[in-house]
C-alpha cells in the first residue's frame, strides 16, 4: 500500500468485461476479475476481484454478485464505481491518500458518448489534476510495441470477454474498424448452450470458462499439445442430481465454430472497408491478434488458413491493452492526439 500523500502517482485502468487491471507508469500494480459480491442487508462491499469471483454463483440470499460490464462498457454504474472505489483503494489508500497526477482509462472504440460519460463519472471519484480516455484498440497496438504514428497500416484484432474490436491503425488513428459482440463470454455461453441441449445438463459460467481454457481449442484436427479430456461437473436438468460427463477438444471446437467464424467474417468486412494502400501493408505485415482469449488452441492456425495472412500473438496478449496504456501514462507529450477527455 501506498502512502505518499503527494499528487505524484499516475494510475492506468483497463476495465474488461471478464479482468481489470491497474497499472502505474512501470508495472502492473492489480489484475483480478471483473466482479463484486454486496451484502444485500447493507449494500456494503463483501469481497472485489479473486474472491468475489470464487464466490460467484454460490452466494446465498444475503449476498449477491454481480459483473458490472457488458460488451466491453459499464452495465451497472453504482456496482461498477464501487467495484472501482475497492480495487484502486487495495493499491492506494483512497482514504488517505490526496489523489493521482494524471488517470488514464482504456475505452472501446465502438462505445457511444453516453457510454463513455458513464466511464468519466465512475472515475470521477478520484481526484487527479489530469483525466484522459484512450481507444483500447491503440493502447492494445502500444503493447503491442507497434509504431502507431506510421503511415503503414496494421490490422489489430483485440478478442477481449465482452467485445471483439477489429481495427486498422495509421497515423495514430483508426482508418477502418468492426466491433463484434463475440467474445470470451460468449464462447462461454455457447458451451453452456451445448450442455444444456445435448446433455440435458447444467453447468454454471466458472464451468463453461474452465473448460474453455482447460480443453478448448477452434480446430479439428491439427492441434499441438492438444489437451486431455475434461471431466466436467454439473445438475442433471431432469432429475436435478449432480452428474459428470468428459468432453475433448474436438467437440469444444465444433462448439465454438459459430462464433469464431462470425469473428472471420468481421475480419474481412473490415479488409473490405479498408483503403487499397493500407491492405497492402497488412498484405506484408499480417494480423496481430491480442486479448484474454486470444490464446485459444489453435486460433492463430484457423487464422491464417481462413484469412491468408500471418498471424503473431504475443505471449502477454492478455495485457496488451494495460502495457500500452502505461506506456502513454509514462510519456503523453510522446503520444500526441491519442488522449481524448
């Protein structure tokens, strides 16, 4: 905990769907999931981050969870700011402490201006003598250690919980763009679908994550270190008793094909919609994918077969969007006209 009363800390925030992440100029200071549990007597703050998260979907009638964001914005505001309040204040004593230099807060491109209004009063709580929002799609470019102020276009896909942001980048501006609301969370409730209408079998979202990571995969055939079978625990929905059942890679992706191909499909639209000359520096340069579920088994291969480009993922493309927020917060004066109020 920090206890310098001074205004001389910056603060950078990446508020996912499914993870937040707080960072300061030079390192990730927290990043817990994306929820909060309330005493439903008092309204107070039970638990934020990981044990909110372990008590997800095993409260009883005295306390409730909720994941305040959906596709990529603020869903809940009072959960949302509360949810905030707790997690700066297990890095700085926002009790004690007199406020921050400078906040920036990652933004998706597609949000409206009464979404973003609704990031600015939640991050009005703190003090700070300067406040900026950044498109998440060029701090995940930043991260990315791409040179953004180049003519040169790239192709970033940002596949984060609630949203999927693909994005051309030029000059530190985004030249063409399509948002999908097909992600993480998704992907999730595609296999809590499947359970449910080919087993008669329900499984709760931590489930459907779990499998997602542990045995997922969008290709068939051809997976390296492919994953074993995953027993997988949950209420038989006709006589209510717990039951188990395995599944494999193999059916996970045929599960999971819908979704991925709509991501497809928003890929080309946007190489459609894209300038001639900035096409062919994607031609050369090919996609980078980033985002929590950008790791998915196999998804770089399905790319570059479907889509005809080399695909690079970056071993932490899980922060992307935070690294690159920070190296704004480290040097703005360095990044002009990406900020915005």
């Amino acid at each position: 905990m920090n206890w310098n009363f001074a205004k001389s800390h910056s603060l950078a925030l990446d508020l996912g769907n499914s993870n937040t992440t707080l960072n300061d100029p030079d390192r990730v200071l927290f990043s817990q999931p994306t929820c909060i549990v309330f005493n439903t007597n008092n309204n107070s703050v039970k638990a934020v981050g990981n044990r909110a998260y372990d008590m997800m979907e095993k409260t009883h009638d005295d306390l409730k969870s909720v994941k305040p964001m959906k596709c990529g914005v603020i869903a809940d505001y009072e959960s949302a700011t509360k949810m905030i309040h707790e997690m700066v204040n297990q890095v700085y004593n926002v009790g004690w402490f007199k406020g921050f230099n400078h906040i920036i807060t990652g933004v998706p491109y597609h949000t409206t201006e009464v979404e973003r209004r609704a990031l600015r009063d939640a991050m009005g709580q703190f003090t700070a003598r300067k406040k900026n929002l950044i498109y998440e799609p060029l701090a995940a470019a930043l991260g990315l250690d791409l040179n953004i102020a180049a003519p040169e276009g790239k192709l970033i896909i940002d596949i984060g919980g609630g949203i999927t942001e693909i994005v051309v980048v030029s000059l530190s501006g985004i030249a063409a763009f399509q948002s999908l609301k097909v992600a993480g969370d998704s992907f999730d409730i595609a296999i809590q679908d499947h359970f449910r209408r080919t087993y008669n079998m329900a499984i709760g979202m931590k489930t459907a994550e779990a499998i997602k990571i542990e045995a997922g995969a969008v290709l068939v055939d051809g997976i390296e270190d492919a994953p074993k079978p995953k027993l997988v625990k949950g209420k038989d929905m006709i006589h209510g008793i717990p039951i188990t059942r395995m599944i494999n890679y193999q059916e996970v992706a045929e599960v999971l094909d819908r979704s991925v191909s709509a991501i497809e499909q928003g890929i080309i639209k946007t190489l459609e919609t894209c300038p001639p000359e900035l096409a062919a520096d994607i031609y050369e340069s090919g996609i980078h994918l980033t985002g929590g579920s950008a790791h998915l088994r196999g998804l770089k291969k399905r790319f570059e077969m479907k889509i005809k480009l080399p695909v690079h993922i970056n071993d932490d493309a899980k922060y992307s969007v935070s690294k690159g927020i920070s190296k704004v917060l480290k040097n703005p004066a360095k990044y002009p006209g990406v900020l915005f109020e």
